[in-house]
C-alpha cells in the first residue's frame, strides 16, 4: 500500500503568497475590484460581522488579505 502524499501548495495557489496586513480588508479589496478588476474568491468575515480577510487573484496570482489586529502585530 502506498502512502498518499499531502500537498504543500493549497489548490489554486503559487509557491509564494503574498499575505498582506491592512488596516480595513473590505476597503481594499472594494479598492483592487475597481482598479485592477480583481476576482475575490473568498472572503471572511469576523465574529462581528466585518470583513476578516479575503483572497483576491490578480491575474493568475492570489494573494491574501487580513485585517491587522493585535494578534497579528
């Protein structure tokens, strides 16, 4: 019997993706729809209700988006 062997690189993604800290997702990713005409392919939202983080693909690229919080700092 053969093992199967976990992916490193989640379906979708490149080698490297870009993890950018913001201080509001949502207004950046409105921002990057309008001028780049970004696809988001999911975003997230916060117990809140807010926008957490999102995953908008550029091209042929994804990059991920997450609101800076304290944890993150």
């Amino acid at each position: 019997m053969t093992a199967t062997k976990a992916k490193s690189i989640p379906e979708g993604f490149n080698s490297v993706v870009p993890f950018v800290l913001l201080k509001d997702t949502a207004k950046a990713v409105e921002f990057y729809r309008k001028a780049v005409c970004v696809e988001v392919l999911r975003q997230y939202h916060t117990s809140d209700g807010s926008d957490g983080y999102g995953d908008p693909q550029i091209g042929n690229s994804r990059v991920r988006f997450a609101d800076a919080s304290p944890e993150r700092k």
